[in-house]
C-alpha cells in the first residue's frame, strides 16, 4: 500500500513540475500568493520566534516561502522524493525530511510547532 502511495504522490509532484502544466503553474501561484499570506500570518502570531518547526506535507514549500527564521529552525517534510526535490527552491528551510506523517521521526517534545496546507484530507478517517 505504502509503495502504491508513493509511486503516485512521485507521479503527481512530476506532472505538477512539468513546465506544460497549466494546473501546475496554477497551483504555484495560489500558493506564493493567497496560501503565504496565511502561513506567513499565522507563523507570526502563534509560534514563538525560537525552536524547532515543521512544514508536515510541505510539497513545492511555496506556501511557506519568506517565513521569518527569527531563531528557528525550520524542517520541510514530504512522503515524495520529487516534492522535496521542488521544495529546495524554497530557500526558507534548513533542513529537509522524506518520511511518513503517520510515523514521524522525532523524538517526543522535539518539534516546537508545526503546520500544514492540504495533507489531512488525504488521510482516511
């Protein structure tokens, strides 16, 4: 199942990436222009300005482009390789994570904070 999840989340990120996709291209700009409003905002007004903080599911990381790094140290992580791979543009993190939001690999009381865009619905309940 695992495997099959990630084959297509590698197969979506790489038409999203392609320079002919319109959907793409789309994407990118709801996310450099309506979605960074919204993380850049709330970034400011309810994380503490050090610690440690994750983008759970940051795909492309456009969403997130610009967030001040005050003291923190900022964490991409993405189940897909591609998304990844696409994130490094963004060059707000400082590190970047493949692996599964069902099994996160930090420690307890690790992660200071974290936040999303687009990942929970992709769960079942």
């Amino acid at each position: 199942m695992k495997g099959d999840a990630r084959d297509s989340w590698e197969a979506h990120w790489a038409r999203l990436s392609a320079p002919t996709s319109a959907f793409g291209r789309l994407s990118s700009f709801v996310r450099r222009r309506i979605l960074n409003r919204a993380v850049l905002h709330y970034a400011a007004n309810c994380f503490p300005k050090n610690g440690v903080f994750v983008e759970l599911g940051c795909g492309s990381a456009e969403s997130s482009i610009g967030m001040p790094a005050a003291e923190r140290s900022l964490v991409a992580l993405d189940f897909s390789a591609g998304a990844l791979r696409q994130a490094r543009a963004a060059t707000t993190f400082d590190s970047f994570l493949q692996a599964d939001l069902e099994r996160l690999p930090f420690r307890s009381a690790s992660v200071d904070g974290a936040w999303n865009l687009g990942v929970l619905e992709h769960f079942d309940p």
